[in-house]
C-alpha cells in the first residue's frame, strides 16, 4: 500500500515535470508562459489583419515585424491595442482585452520584433501608466 503511494506520488512529480516544461523555460527575454500567452492571443486577435509574423497586409494592415516601433515610439503599441486607430483603414479597439492580455501581446512583439541588445519590456504598472496617458485619446 505505502509503496503504491509512493510509486503514484513519483510518478504524477515526473508527469508534472515532463509535461510543464514551460513553466521553467524562459523565451530569450521573457518568461515563456508571457510569451506564449502573448503569441496565442496576438494569434487570436491581430494576426487576422497584421499577418502571423507581423508581416501586414499590402497598404492595408502595417506590418509590425520590421518597424521603428520598438526603437522609440514602443508606447504606440499599448495605445493602440487599447484605442484603436483611424488612418485610411481602421484598427478597432481593443479594450475589451484585460490589462495582462494586453501586457502579454504587447511583450510578445517586443521580444519577437525589438532588435537584439536594446531590448525593453513593459510591466503592469507602467503599461497601465502609457495607456493612461496615450496622446490623442
Ligand atoms: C481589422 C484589422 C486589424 C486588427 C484585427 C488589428 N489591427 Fe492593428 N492596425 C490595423 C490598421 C488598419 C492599422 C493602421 C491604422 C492607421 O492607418 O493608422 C493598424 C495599426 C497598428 C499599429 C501601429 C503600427 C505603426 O507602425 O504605427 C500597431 C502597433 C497595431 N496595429 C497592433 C495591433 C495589435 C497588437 C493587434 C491585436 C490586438 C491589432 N493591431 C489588431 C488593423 C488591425
């Protein structure tokens, strides 16, 4: 019986380790499940217009892979998530997303698209911070 025990315990601790191994791992910069998290919803929400690998769409969606963004305007992409923006085509808001969604899309691209050495990240507060005091809006 105390064996069967301990033979149960070891081995949902080895299921628990092989299975989880994102937990442990971090992406470069970033702790994988932000990361991950981060590509999941950036698949779910924006991908559909700004292509999967942030390529864009013709005029129509701005690539997001290869832009001045993350050098120093990085702000926009919190702003524009949470706003939306009406240029000649019109990015929907999405405010309907809650603040670690966006936290994570916003993280996501960062370390996908930053160039290497410079990279910067958001946390909670200062993401919440930028969003509160996004020009235009
Ligand atoms: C329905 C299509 C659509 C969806 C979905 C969409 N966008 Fe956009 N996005 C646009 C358009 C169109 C623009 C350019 C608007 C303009 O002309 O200023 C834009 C602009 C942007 C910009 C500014 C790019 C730059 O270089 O200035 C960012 C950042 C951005 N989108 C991120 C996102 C993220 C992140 C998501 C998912 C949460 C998303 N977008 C979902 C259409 C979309």
């Amino acid at each position: 019986m105390r064996n069967k025990t301990i033979l149960s315990i070891s081995f949902s601790l080895l299921w628990f380790v092989s299975c989880n191994p994102t937990d442990y791992k971090k992406h470069n910069n970033l702790e994988m499940r932000t990361y991950l998290d981060g590509k999941n919803a950036y698949e779910s929400n924006c991908s559909a217009c700004h292509g999967k690998k942030g390529e864009g769409f013709n005029n129509l969606y701005p690539a997001l892979n290869n832009s001045s963004l993350y050098q120093n305007r990085s702000n926009e992409i919190p702003c524009t998530i949470f706003y939306g923006r009406k240029g000649n085509v019109v990015m929907p808001s999405f405010k309907n997303l809650n603040t670690e969604t966006i936290l994570a899309i916003t993280n996501y691209l960062m370390e996908e698209y930053q160039s290497e050495g410079t990279k910067k990240f958001f946390d909670k507060n200062n993401l919440e911070e930028t969003i509160k005091k996004c020009s235009n809006n």
